[in-house]
C-alpha cells in the first residue's frame, strides 16, 4: 500500500528537551515558512510551530488527529468530526475546508485528500473554493514535489495524476504495487517493494530502476533520498548513483524529510534532531513520537 504518512527514523548521540508543551509530539516541516516545525503534542491535544532559527516553540491550535503541511499551508483534522481545517496564521484561528477523509496529501501547490469510503481522490481548490474530484476508487494515495501517485483498489496497479481531473497514466504494474510502500519526493518517486528493494520510476512508461535494497523504508523530499535499513535500523543516504548508499545515523523512532533538511527522532522519544548535509546533526527538541516532513 501506499504510505499514509511520510515517516523516518534516527538514532542520535544526546538527550534534550523540549518545552513541556511539545513533549510527545508528532513533526512535520512547513515550506512557507522558513525552517519552520509543527508539532502534534501528546495525546493529540495541540499542535506547535517550531521555528529553527530561534529555537522557539507556539502553541497555535489544537486538539487534532493528524497534521499535514506544505506549500499549501498548515493543515489538520478534528479528533471528533475527521473535518479538516487551514491554520489562518494566526494561534487559536483555524478554518474548516472539508468534511473527512480516509487520508490526506500535500504534493508540491496541492493538497489531495481519499473519500472516507476511498471511492474517489480529490483536490483542494484553495480558500473558499471547494474540492475537486479527480480520480475514482483508490486503495491509498502519496504525494510530493514530483506529483500525486495512487495505487488501485486492488493494489495491482500504480497511477500517477496528470494534472486534469480524470486524467491517470498507469506507471507500475502488479509487481511494484502489490505489499509496497510507495514515497513521492521532490524530483522522483520511489518504492520499496515487498522484497525490500528500492526502486525509482524512470519518469516515463512503467520503467523503474533498483537504486538499492536491504530496506524497509524510503524517504524523499527536496532534501535528499534516504532509506532505514531492514538488517541494522541505519539511517542511509542515497548518493544519485544506483547502489550507492552512505550510514549517516543510526536506530531511530523515525525521521522526516523536508525541502533543506533530514529530521530524527530518538528511539527513546527523548529528543529530536536535524540532520544537514556537510553539517551533520543538530538537536531542536525533544519528547515526541512521530515525524512527518513536506514541501
């Protein structure tokens, strides 16, 4: 199946904390805002913005099920009714733009969401506009800078969106889609199939190519490829180059990708960390227990 959230794991050296406000949380980045976090706090109860530059936390909303954020906005759903709400900007004011869905996707301007009865895919119009549907029955959906991916209700078949509402060009058959998880990065999009290999689609046709295997998760945004080892728990870097993969981390809860960053989680849920290329890991909090990155 396709993944219902883009997760990650690490493992890092030291514990720190993070206002009690943030402790259990779950992490996502923010495009529009420049080295921006938020954070789904424990139990549900709040979500936090982290802004990296100032090491500084706000509560700005909450209680919520899931948050997901991106060039869109920052987005979450209500705990009781499953409708999903815009943060406005501003702590404390959000707005209702849809009723629930089975789940929810950011891919590059858009935010996609699957019917609660997963019959149709449809796409959020902006403020005030509405959604459009654009594609019938799916088993799941993922999405990223380099576009919307679905598999079919069977799981046999991957298809892409193209753009124009009805309009999917099938990329993988039966043998990609069947047990894989599939992730959307910035420039590629990626699978890990149920042997464990990662595999990237060629751009074109239903041609994909082994870039690496041994794994149990891929990860992608505009920061890198990255992939958690299925023997070790390791964090690994794709280089560009088929089969070329370096260790930068090890075991972790989870890690996120987002446009200029890796983000870790400590398998103890003690803390969390940012990983950059050429700088290595830094700590920005800690106490949560999950991790999303978009945009």
């Amino acid at each position: 199946m396709l993944s219902r959230r883009v997760t990650l794991a690490v493992a890092l050296a030291a514990s720190f904390g993070l206002a009690p406000a943030v402790a259990s949380a779950r992490v996502y980045s923010i495009s529009p805002y420049v080295e921006t976090v938020a954070a789904l706090g424990p139990c549900d109860q709040y979500v936090a913005l982290y802004n990296y530059s100032q090491g500084t936390w706000t509560e700005v909303g909450g209680p919520a099920s899931a948050v997901y954020l991106g060039a869109p906005g920052l987005f979450a759903t209500d705990p009781t009714s499953g409708d999903i709400e815009q943060y406005s900007g501003t702590p404390g004011q959000w707005t209702t733009i849809g009723g629930p869905g089975d789940e929810f996707a950011i891919g590059g301007q858009y935010l996609y969401g699957l019917a609660p009865s997963m019959n149709y895919v449809a796409v959020w119009n902006g403020p005030g506009q509405g959604w459009t549907e654009i594609g019938g029955p799916a088993n799941a959906i993922a999405a990223g800078g380099a576009g919307l991916v679905a598999t079919n209700p069977a799981a046999t078949a991957v298809y892409r969106y193209n753009g124009t509402p009805g309009s999917w060009t099938q990329i993988g058959g039966s043998v990609i889609a069947s047990n894989a998880l599939f992730t959307v990065g910035d420039s590629g999009i990626y699978v890990v199939t149920s042997s464990g290999a990662v595999e990237q689609w060629s751009g074109s046709g239903q041609s994909w190519t082994v870039i690496g295997g041994g794994v149990r998760t891929v990860y992608a945004g505009g920061d890198g490829v990255y992939a958690i080892s299925a023997a070790t728990g390791d964090i690994e870097q794709y280089s560009g180059t088929p089969g070329q993969w370096t260790t930068i981390g090890g075991p972790g809860e989870q890690f996120a990708v987002s446009q200029t960053a890796l983000y870790g989680l400590a398998p103890d849920l003690t803390y969390v960390a940012k990983f950059a290329p050429g700088v290595g890991w830094s700590e920005i909090g800690g106490e949560t227990d999950a991790l999303s990155a978009g945009g």
